[in-house]
C-alpha cells in the first residue's frame, strides 16, 4: 500500500503551506537551542572587596550602590572626610520613629566600622601620627537637617531616612557629607556609594 501526499494545485495555497511549515520549524529550533545552549547566568552581586588586604563586606551591591550620583563629585567628599586634622566625626539624624530609628542604627554601624580602617590606614601614612589621633564617633539626634555645623576637624555625615529623602544621593555642603535614599534599598545604596568613595573603591 502505497502512501499518497496530495498537494494543492493552487500555487498560493502551496506557498503558505510552506510558509507555514519553515515557521513551525523556526519555533521548533529557537526552542531546541535555548534548551541546548542555555543563556549566560545573571551577574552576581558584588558585596565583598579587598581593602589593604582586609575582606570588607558590604550590606548592598557594590556595582548598584556606583551608580548612585555624588555631589559635587567624589573627590571633594573624599578630600572633606579623609584627612589628618579630623578629631572626631558626628553622625547626625532625624528622628523617624521608633521602628524607623533602628535603621539608622545599622547605616552607623557600617559607616563607622568602614571608616575605622580607612582612618587607620591614613595614620599609617603620617610617621607622627598614633592611633591616639584616631578620630573619634559620635551620633546626635537633629530637628532638620538645616545649618548644620561641620567644620573641618569634625566633619558631619547626615543620614537622611527615606521618610525626609527627596532624593537617593551623596551630597556634601560645608563639611557636611548627607546620605540619603527615597526607599530603604537606595538608602542602603546610598551609604554604601559614600564608604565606597571613602574607601577609594573603583570598580572595573
């Protein structure tokens, strides 16, 4: 018994059929190759770096946190908060509430255990200097972030809660360096683009 295809006489008919047929084929090949050559893995984050040979770990992507934007660039924030005539460094905020303030409890922590090496690196470079000129931390409460006092010697880095935020960046006015993220995540973000600039990390 003898297998007998039928095809149409009508040339258009014959046309679509195999119109039809290489788009099948098509949707049948692109489906094969994504199975057979899977895509490239989505990048990892980037939440760790060498630091003179310290491991740092950071709480937000160090490639996400670069892209938050510094004011008026990262070298004059960098030349304002890292030098050897800083005493002491004050951490200021304003109260968000009682569930709210506790987050800006984790921010200090970063800020402060990051900045300690940095410091301590800088004492290194300066033969007359100890770790007695170590500066040293504190954290006040603030009614506005208005007017606040920076000096020199005692540089005043700003944590501004998303619930004041207008803006996710690092900005520095007077020897006053704020951060400050319109969400928690870019407040993360924005915390760790400063100690990225503090620590002097570029990436690639």
């Amino acid at each position: 018994m003898k297998l007998k295809i039928k095809l149409p006489k009508n040339p258009i008919f014959l046309v679509l059929l195999i119109l039809v047929i290489i788009a099948l084929l098509t949707v049948l090949g692109m489906f094969l190759y994504n199975i057979i050559v899977p895509g490239p893995e989505p990048e990892r984050p980037l939440t760790t770096w060498n630091y003179k040979g310290s491991v740092v770990g950071f709480r937000a992507d160090l490639r996400e946190a670069d892209k938050v934007p510094a004011y008026p660039g990262e070298t004059p924030i960098y030349l304002d908060t890292i030098h050897p005539l800083v005493k002491n460094v004050t951490i200021a905020f304003k109260d968000a509430g009682e569930d709210e303030n506790a987050y800006y409890i984790v921010e200090e922590l970063e800020i402060v255990t990051k900045m300690i090496l940095v410091y301590r690196n800088m004492l290194a470079g300066y033969p007359g200097l100890t770790e007695d000129d170590m500066p040293g931390f504190n954290a006040i409460p603030v009614e506005n972030y208005n007017n606040l006092p920076g000096k020199i010697q005692n540089p005043i880095i700003a944590l501004v809660h998303p619930k004041y935020a207008n803006e996710t960046a690092v900005r520095n006015e007077g020897h006053v360096t704020y951060i400050s993220g319109k969400t928690h995540e870019e407040f993360d973000l924005a915390t760790v683009k400063f100690l990225m600039i503090v620590l002097g990390i570029e990436l690639p």
